[in-house]
C-alpha cells in the first residue's frame, strides 16, 4: 500500500473516533507526525468523494459523511487492473 492510503487511513479512523465532532486536519497531522498539507490534501479528496463533511472557521474542520470501511480505502487509493491470463499484459481500468 501507499502512503496516501496509510494516511488516509489514520485520518478516517481519527475522525470515526469523534462522529459528531468537526476535527481540524492540522491538529490530527500533528497527532501522527504527518505533512499537513498532504493529509489536507487526502480530506479533499475524501469530500469529493462524499466521505466527507467540512467546515469553516472557528470549531471548523471535517467529520465523516458516512461510513468508510477499509476495503472501500483500498478501491479508493489503488488502481484496478485487468490482467490477461499470461500476466504479459494488463491495463489500467480507471
């Protein structure tokens, strides 16, 4: 796995922590020692994708949407490939 998938991961699993909580991503990145523009960058992402709720201002920051299970993480960072039956050959689906 990649790094954006690790601290993507380390961001849903903080915010799942406090749901009905708005957290700022400044503070989280530096819970875990990570680049906050990088981990801002991810929660970004994550609105778009719906997983996300944010917030301006004071008490502002992101919650989650919706739940956000792993394997949905894992679709999310990693790209599909198909593969043909002799491993030669294979291209990306997304």
């Amino acid at each position: 796995m990649s790094k954006r998938f690790d601290y993507g991961l380390i961001l849903i699993e903080r915010l799942k922590k406090e749901p009905n909580e708005f957290l700022d991503v400044r503070t989280i990145a530096k819970e875990h020692k990570i680049p906050m523009a990088y981990l801002e960058k991810i929660a970004q992402e994550f609105k778009k994708a719906g997983w996300l709720e944010s917030r301006r201002g004071l008490g502002g920051g992101y919650r989650l949407a919706k739940e956000v299970s792993v394997s949905e993480l894992i679709q999310f960072f990693e790209k599909s490939y198909e593969f043909c039956p002799m491993g030669k050959y294979a291209k990306s689906l997304s």
